[in-house]
C-alpha cells in the first residue's frame, strides 16, 4: 500500500460503518493499537532543514499555504516550529519566491516533482519569471508528450468484441497486431517494390532486332502485362479492403495515401479501357509515368519517410523563405548575366529565362558547363553568383536538419519506450506489487488461522515461527477487507484456485445436495454457519482455499453434529499449485477428496483421521513425514506447501 | 506555392505533432481549496486539535489542492480494495460526504463526516448509514437503491471468491434486508423504521461501536 493512501486507511476503515447494516454476520474484532496515540508529528522542518524568515515575508501572498492561516495545521508546538515534510531543494525555490518576488524554475529539478511542490504550497506557475519561463515550457511539454505516448500505448490492448470491420481496419493500421496483419503487411511491401522494380526494368533495352533497341518492355511485353495485373490486382484487393474497413469512408477517401492509391492503379485501368488508337496513346504513355507514385506506398511500410515528410512539414516556412530568397537571387543574377553576356558573340545567354538555366547550375554548384560566360564581366558576376549561391542554400539547411534531428530522436524514444522488454518488466513489476496486497491478506488468513490452532496446542516454538509481525497498517486493512468479507458472505481467495475450483465438477454434486440446508441459512450459510461451529468444541483449521468445505460444513452438521471432523491437508504441488482442500465429513469417501486433488501433483494430501481419544494418528504423508502427536499439528517452513490439520 | 503542395502531399502520413499540447496549456488555472480555521474545525467537529493536525496532514498531502474530486476519491479508495471495483461503491461514498453536491469533497466536507463516524452516537451514524443507501436523499431507501449498494459493495468482492458471487446474490441479500427492516412491507424503509430494526438488532449495534478507535 503506498504510503500517502495510508493517510486515508482511517477514512475507509470508518467508511465501513456504512456496510453494518446491511451486513448479516457479526464483524470480526479491528486490531487494538497498543502503541500510545502517536502523535505525527516528527520534530524536522522541511524534512530536517530549518528555514527562517520573517512573518511579514510570508504574508505578502495571503493567497498560498506559508501566507495563510492554513500553515497552522503544520504547527508543531513542542518545538515550536511549522514541520512540512516536503523537498528541502524545492522548497528553496518556494521561498526565494517570497523573498525576492520571482518565482524561478532551478534546472536539475523534475518538472512534475517542480509542479506538485508549487501546488501543495499554492503558488500557480505561471508567476515563474521570464528567465525560467521558457525552460520551464519546454521542459512541461516533454512531459506532456511522454504521458501522451504512455496513454498511446496503453491503447494499444485490444478491446473486447470489435466488428469484423473494425479488425480488419485494426490490422490494416497497426499490422504488428496479428500474425495476418504482418503477413498481409509483408506482401504489400514486397509487391509494391515488384512493381516498381518492373517500371525500371521494362525500359532497359535488352537485345536489338532490325534497326533499332528494343526495351525489355516491348520484348516481352506478356510477361510484364502479366506482372502489372498481379500487382495492381493486389493493390486494388488492399484499397477496396481498406475502404470497406475505414470508419469514415469519406474522410478515408479524401486522405492522401487512398489518393496515391488510387492513382497508383488508375493508369492500368485506364489501359485496360483504352484502344490502340495513335492519338490517345498518347496520352495513354504519360498516364503511365503515374506508375512511379506507387513508390510513395512505401511510406506506409517506413517510418523513416514518413518522419522525412513530416520534417518538411514542420518546416514548411523554411522551405519556402529558402525558395524564395533562391527564386529572388536567381532572378537577379539571370538578368545581370544576360546583359553581361549581351555584347559576346555566339553566346548561349540568349534570354533571361536561358540565363536562369545558368544561374540554378552556377548557384547549386553543379556547374554544368553546358552554359559559360565568356566575357570578363560576366566571369565576375559569375563568381559572386556562385559564392551567393553556397551562402543562400547554406543557410536555412541546417535549421531544417535539426527540426528532422529532433522528430526523428523523439520517434526512436517513443519507441524505446515501446520497446516490448520494458513495457513487459514494467507492467509484471506494477501488477506483482498489486497482488502483493491481496496476496498479503490472504497469507495472513492462512497464518491466522494457523495461530488460532496454535494457541490452543501451545507449541512455542512453531506459535513464534508463524507470528510474522505485520505492521499496524496491514493489519488494520486485513481487518477493513474482513469486515467487507463478512458483510457479503463471501471470503477472497487466491486467483489460481479460484480457477482451479471453477474446473472441478466434483462440486456439483455437493451443490445440489447442499441447496436446502443452504437456502435455510439463506447467504449466511458460510459465515453464520462457521459461527454455530464454533460452539462446537473443536476449533477447525479453515484453510480458505476451498469453497467446498462450507458446503460440507452445512451439509454435515445437520446430519452428525457429534462426528469429529476430517480435515484433507492442503498442499500446495512443486509447480506452486494449490490443491483443493476440503474438509470432509469422516463419511466422506477419501476418494472424494482425491478427486479434486490436481492432475499433477507430486504430493499426495494427506488425510488425518481423528479418533475421538484425541490420540493423533500417523498421517500418510506422500512428501513430508509428520510428527506423531496427539494434536498433530503441523506446518512447514516452505511456504508453498502448507498443512493443517484439526484437531 | 511548392511548399502547399509538399504540405498537401505529406498530409496524413505525418503523425499528430504536438501543437494539440498547446490548448491544453491554456487551462492552467488550478482550483484550489483551504479550509477553514482550526479552531472552527475543532467546534464543528468532535476531534481535538492535534487529530485535526494530522488529519489534514493526510489529506492535503494527498490532495495537495485542497479538494477532492470523484476521480481521485475513486482512485484512492480503490487503492483499498485490490480485489474488486470499488468505484461504483466509491461513487455513493463520495456523494454521501459531498453533502452540498459541489462535486468535490473540501476537507471541512471530510472531517465532518468524520466526525460521526468516529466520534458520533449511535444514532448519528444511523442516519449516516441511512443517508448512504437512500442515494436521491428523498428520506426513503428503495429497492432499487438499495439493490445499487449492494451490487457496489459486491463489485468490491471482486471475482475470486469462495463461493462464488452468483448474479443474483445481491438481489437476495437486498430481499432479506427488506424483510428485516420494511415493517409496514410498503417497499420503502423510511428512517424511523431503520432505527427501530438496527436498534433491536445486537449485530448491527455492537458493529457500529467497532471504529472507535481509528484516529
């Protein structure tokens, strides 16, 4: 249990008045605690470091916890002091605020440890001043996109009953959800880069009949035929796929990646449509160039390119002032060239829309050599168009770099973090510290009932074995979670042999036999009926692994009171598996009581029977050997397996 | 006009970026609470003044607001009660401390009903009890509200138990508390009848004197 909900134990603990009336059996006595009211209060200050300041200081911002009346619940009047027991380091901050006036965000701080101390002492952020402001945003919205990712990830188990349409559309989004979605996947990817590879290829020129070369593509012209009907087939099956799954088939539609979809397998269409006629052919050829899209499928398959396009994106502006500042400077350099180059004979330079051809080389640094000015000006303004040309590119590159670097660092942190090994290691830790609360109550039943037994046998040293110390909390909350057992009739029990007891058929039997005896007692036929036993003087060891024995216990006592009671040990299998136990009615066939025993087990449950002479009797015991005693009263170190036996 | 048509193309396959944070950082304003005075505190309610102290230790420690909102409230008590789903359960609690509905619990709200918990007499808590299951607060518990406490208070069972919660077990428990306490059998339990039934029942009043001793 965390330490701060432990404040609130005395509240759900009083809560539970609310259960007394509607509850049908007595509740079990709380703890005592035998300490002395403690009083809280530890004499450290901001745990343990004494700050000092004048009142006044404080008073300036009536509005927060040091400026009001509500520091006079922290007051500790032995010592005369306030006492909070929060971040020393923080608190410095928290107080130079009342000093000083500025609120400042110190670097080394956790922003979340940062903003819970501001809003235990009551001073809202946004009075941080403008020198720590702005690491102060940055660094929350980190935060925020960190606790974002988290809620992603936790998204990402699948819910319950979802449609057909909805699987599908599940598996097309986030193929790594099931085996069929990762195949389906794979095949996409492959066919896409088929395609394209057949683009490529169909126009190499392979062989050379008559005059002149022939391309691959019109040598074997079936075959490619053949290869692009299988592709497009596929992807037209994938696009009707998705459109059928989509949840919006609208706004699927409108989307770009059904767009380059759709004209990625159009042309082929189209040609299919198409006759020979010479002038629409045409036409027909460069429809055909809108095969190349279908290399932009890809970007469905890696993450990289799509990273690349969200960059360019994000830095849309300065794509366009790199533009633009080249649109202008090509302009200007084209004109002067053109007019350098004016008076030389023979020159290329023949317009200014030639020159620009010239300039884009020169500026890019390609330098073709296709275009050269021949006369001195132009060499000059040649040279200082090439050396604008480094500086203007060169600029807004490395501003578009980093906003890539720094998308592309926050993808692979996303998915580190989604990285299978730790979310596993994580969510195994998170859920084993959970059911070590539960687990911790139902150990304590066990143990509790054991100490009953040992009371009453007075075995010293087993009694001080067992009496593990549990802190006045626990116990307190085991009391809280008997209190609710009690109130519904119903005991908690551990997951593994509630499932194990699911599995049993042999209960139904007992259920039906039991039903009259049971309805009798109504829902108290458990709890009510442990208590009748109680006046019996045997005390009974109620190893709370079964529910067969309550059962067995209305079903019995109507018909023998007088008998003394078996008791089948409980033992746990090497693997830590719980077998039923049961407590049965000397009647009871032992063969019953192996019935329910598990498949594999490697110990046998012994049963101890008891002759009214209180002499114990050997156990048969398939592991462990039991003591001879008159009260056979046995437990073991290891604490998979237990025993217990009545009297 | 290039970089409209880069910005069309790369549209949808780019993931969300994170402008959507920015809206979110416009609600910042943080609602906070104080209580009243200690000394207020100490008459209206039965605790001293040092259990006052560590009471609002705890509970600002946890709330560092100053208040309590259902969410949190579920979320701590669930914290309880491994087990099972205590939300529902927690939701009436909540509504049954939050007695002028203002959606959260400041600490005034708390320790007063405290205060009867713990300090009260037997009748106080009575009708504390009493005014948990009536959840719409008209003065009478009816099936159907008592039928929702229970369930919540099954629901806190959760599903590994011996026996097994059948489906119908709080609808029974709910028959037999009626058969208990509805004496003129008009489907209603008013709260006279409550009293005079927890009154003469030994269970009930001798559990009701079980957390004396909690702070």
């Amino acid at each position: 249990m965390a330490a701060g909900v432990a404040a609130w134990l005395p509240f759900a603990r009083a809560a539970a008045i609310g259960w007394m009336p509607v509850a049908n059996c007595p509740m079990p006595v709380a703890p005592r605690d035998h300490s002395k009211r403690q009083d809280e209060l530890i004499i450290l200050n901001v745990s343990g470091r004494r700050f000092q300041t004048w009142r006044t200081t404080l008073d300036r911002y009536p509005d927060t916890l040091l400026g009001s009346s509500e520091k006079e619940f922290f007051y500790n009047e032995e010592a005369k002091e306030y006492f909070f027991d929060r971040d020393p380091e923080a608190f410095r901050s928290v107080l130079n605020f009342y000093r000083t006036g500025k609120l400042h965000y110190p670097r080394a701080e956790c922003i979340q440890a940062y903003d819970e101390e501001l809003s235990f002492f009551g001073i809202i952020p946004e009075i941080i001043g403008d020198c720590c402001y702005e690491e102060y945003k940055d660094r929350k919205r980190e935060n925020a996109e960190r606790l974002q990712d988290d809620q992603e990830d936790k998204k990402d188990f699948k819910p319950p009953n979802m449609t057909f349409r909805e699987t599908i559309w599940r598996a097309f989004e986030n193929p790594h959800t099931s085996t069929m979605a990762l195949v389906f996947y794979y095949v996409t990817g492959f066919f896409i880069a088929i395609s394209v590879l057949t683009n490529v290829v169909e126009t190499v020129p392979c062989g050379s009949t008559s005059q002149k070369d022939i391309s691959c593509g019109q040598r074997y012209t079936v075959a490619f035929f053949c290869m692009d009907t299988a592709c497009v087939m596929i992807f037209t099956v994938e696009y009707l796929l998705r459109l059928f799954a989509a949840p919006s088939r609208y706004l699927f539609m409108r989307s770009v990646m059904s767009i380059i979809d759709v004209v990625a397998i159009f042309p082929y269409y189209i040609g299919l449509v198409m006759t020979d006629n010479e002038d629409v052919s045409g036409a027909f050829v460069t429809l055909r160039v809108f095969r190349v899209f279908r290399i932009f499928k890809f970007s469905r398959h890696s993450q990289g390119l799509r990273i690349l396009g969200y960059t360019l994106k994000s830095c849309a502006s300065e794509l366009g002032f790199l533009l633009f500042s080249l649109t202008m400077a090509i302009i200007i350099f084209a004109t002067v060239m053109f007019y350098a180059e004016k008076g030389s004979s023979s020159t290329k330079f023949t317009s200014i829309p030639a020159s620009f051809w010239y300039t884009i080389v020169t500026m890019t640094t390609l330098g073709y050599g296709d275009m050269v000015p021949k006369t001195i000006a132009g060499k000059i303004f040649g040279s200082i168009c090439s050396l604008s040309g480094v500086l203007v590119i060169a600029l807004p590159v490395p501003v578009i770099v980093s906003n890539f670097s720094r998308i592309y660092h926050q993808n692979q942190r996303a998915d580190k973090r989604r990285a299978q090994k730790v979310q596993k290691a994580r969510l195994a830790r998170i859920r084993i510290a959970k059911k070590g609360s539960s687990n911790a109550y139902l150990q304590t039943k066990r143990n509790g009932l054991l100490n009953e037994l040992l009371d009453l046998t007075a075995s010293e040293e087993e009694q001080q074995h067992l009496n593990k110390t549990k802190s006045l909390l626990e116990s307190q909350h085991h009391h809280l979670l008997h209190c609710l057992e009690k109130t519904t009739g119903h005991d908690f029990v551990d997951e593994q042999l509630f499932e194990q007891n699911c599995l049993e058929g042999a209960l139904q039997p007992y259920r039906s036999r039991t039903p009259s005896t049971s309805s009798l007692e109504g829902m108290t036929g458990t709890c009510c009926s442990r208590r009748t036993k109680r006046s019996v003087p045997l005390p009974i060891a109620n190893a709370p692994a079964s529910h067969a024995h309550p059962l067995a216990l209305t079903h019995t006592l109507p018909k023998s009171p007088g008998l003394q009671e078996l008791s089948a040990i409980n033992i746990q299998c090497a693997e830590k598996q719980i077998h039923s136990s049961s407590r049965s009615n000397l009647n009871m066939q032992t063969n019953e009581v192996d019935r329910r025993n598990c498949k594999q087990q490697k110990v046998t449950t012994a049963i101890i029977s008891i002759q009214t002479a209180n002499t114990g009797s050997p156990a048969e015991d398939g592991g462990h050997g039991l003591p001879n005693r008159g009260a056979s009263v046995v437990t073991t170190t290891s604490s998979n397996i237990i025993k217990v036996s009545a009297l | 006009m290039k970089c409209c048509l880069v910005k069309w193309i790369i549209a949808s396959t780019a993931p969300q970026g994170p402008d959507d944070i920015s809206e979110s950082e416009l609600e910042m304003a943080t609602v906070r609470h104080q209580p009243e005075g200690l000394d207020q505190l100490q008459t209206q309610t039965k605790f001293t003044r040092k259990e006052l102290q560590s009471l609002y230790r705890g509970f600002k420690n946890e709330c560092p607001s100053g208040l309590v909102d259902e969410e949190t409230f579920k979320m701590i008590y669930s914290q309880f009660f491994p087990q099972g789903d205590a939300t529902t359960y927690a939701h009436f609690l909540f509504n049954a401390f939050d007695t002028d509905r203002s959606g959260s619990i400041r600490f005034e709200d708390f320790v007063i009903g405290l205060s009867v918990l713990l300090r009260g007499s037997v009748n106080e808590k009575l009708r504390w009890a009493f005014n948990l299951y009536d959840i719409n607060k008209d003065g009478y518990i009816t099936k159907e509200e008592m039928l929702a406490i229970m369930t919540s208070i099954y629901d806190m069972m959760g599903r590994y138990t011996t026996p097994s919660v059948k489906d119908d077990a709080p609808f029974e428990h709910v028959e037999k508390f009626f058969q208990k306490m509805d004496k003129n059998r008009d489907g209603v339990v008013t709260f006279d009848e409550f009293i005079e039934t927890c009154q003469k029942d030994d269970n009930i009043m001798s559990s009701m004197q079980l957390f004396e001793n909690v702070i």
